[in-house]
C-alpha cells in the first residue's frame, strides 16, 4: 500500500463502471494461490494475500489469472483460503486460475514421475477444484451475461476444465476427461497464452487490469 503500483491498481479497480463491464479480471504473474512446490514464494504469497488480496475481495474482481507455476490450477471463489461468493455486499471472492502450462515440462507434476519416486506428493485441498499437468492453453470468452474460462488440452484439442461464471455472480464448474470435478454453485467457482472472444449479439468491455 502507498506505492505507485498498488496506488495505480486501486484507483482502476475503484473506478470501473460494472454496469458496462460487468466481468473484472486481474492479471499478474506469481499465484496468490497454488499447490505446487513453490515453497521459496511463501513470503510473497502471504504479502499478496495481506495486502493485494482485500483490494480484489472489495472491488469484486471476476477472476484472477497467474502464471509463474508451469501446470494448470483452478480455485473456487477465494479469500484468505476459503471458498466464498462471487458476489456478496461486503465484496466478492475472485475466481483464482494459475495458467502457466506452456512450460508444464519445467516443473514436475503433483504426482511423482515412475522415474522419480522420491518426488512429494502434494495433496488436492477442497479448494482446488481441478489440475493439469500437460501443454494447453485458455480460452477465455465474454458475454452480457456470462464469462467462460476453459483449458484446452494440447494432445487432444478437447476441454479439460471450465468455468462459468455468470454476471448474477454464480459460478458453474464443468470439467472433461481424467480428473473431472465437478462442484456446487457457492464452492465452484490457463498456460501463458489466453484467447479472448465476445459472442451474442451484444459485446461487452472486458476489464483486464494488470
């Protein structure tokens, strides 16, 4: 707080007129969230929840997007580790996804390799809905009434996961192929590169904040 960065975040977030943009989303690189082995980043994790997190919660953002970790992670509605709403008076719980699968090879996946069975395992908490550990990509699609996040896997072309979440702040989590979860509206709610489209007859203003 007080820094030029946070100053600048603060006044976009505050200033956002969410009848014309009714979906925000926030982009940075280290994850606020994630189960990967990423124990050096600890400290700044835990000033990213102390400090940027209650700035995202208040302002309502849609959905956070991260990279840095080289897997595919999707979280429920989070603040301070636990599931939330989207929408709510007191402010909304972002919708958080690490998209770092365009290097997946660089990092090993949560389960060890047959090659190295030493490798931890890191448990799935509840509040992380679904994992890849493969190249893909997003595909990030906007309407009035809907934002589509979906993870498309490299070998197949197919959706691995995806979330709705809907302007009236439900979010509806559907996932294809190994590892499918599938979770209610108030616990549901992409590779380091996203594809933006608007369908319908009316297009809407995406704000991307980063």
């Amino acid at each position: 707080p007080g820094s030029d960065q946070y100053n600048f975040l603060k006044h976009d977030l505050e200033n956002v007129n969410r009848k014309k943009t009714p979906f925000v989303v926030v982009q940075g690189h280290r994850p606020m969230y994630t189960t990967s082995n990423e124990i050096r980043d600890a400290p700044i994790r835990e000033q990213m929840m102390k400090h940027l997190e209650p700035l995202l919660v208040k302002n309502n953002v849609t959905l956070a997007l991260w990279g840095h970790v080289h897997r595919y992670e999707r979280f429920c509605p989070l603040n301070n580790y636990t599931c939330g709403e989207l929408n709510d008076k007191q402010g909304g719980y972002p919708v958080h996804a690490v998209i770092g699968m365009a290097g997946q090879d660089w990092q090993p996946i949560w389960e060890p390799r047959p090659k190295h069975p030493d490798m931890p395992v890191f448990p799935q908490p509840e509040r992380s809905l679904y994992r890849g550990g493969e190249f893909g990509y997003t595909r990030l699609v906007a309407t009035k009434q809907k934002l589509t996040l979906s993870y498309i896997g490299n070998h197949d072309g197919e959706v691995h996961d995806m979330v709705e979440i809907m302007a009236t702040g439900e979010a509806v989590s559907g996932s294809e192929g190994d590892g499918a979860t599938f979770c209610s509206d108030k616990s549901e709610s992409s590779s380091n590169k996203a594809e933006v489209k608007s369908e319908g007859k009316e297009p809407i203003l995406l704000q991307l904040v980063k």
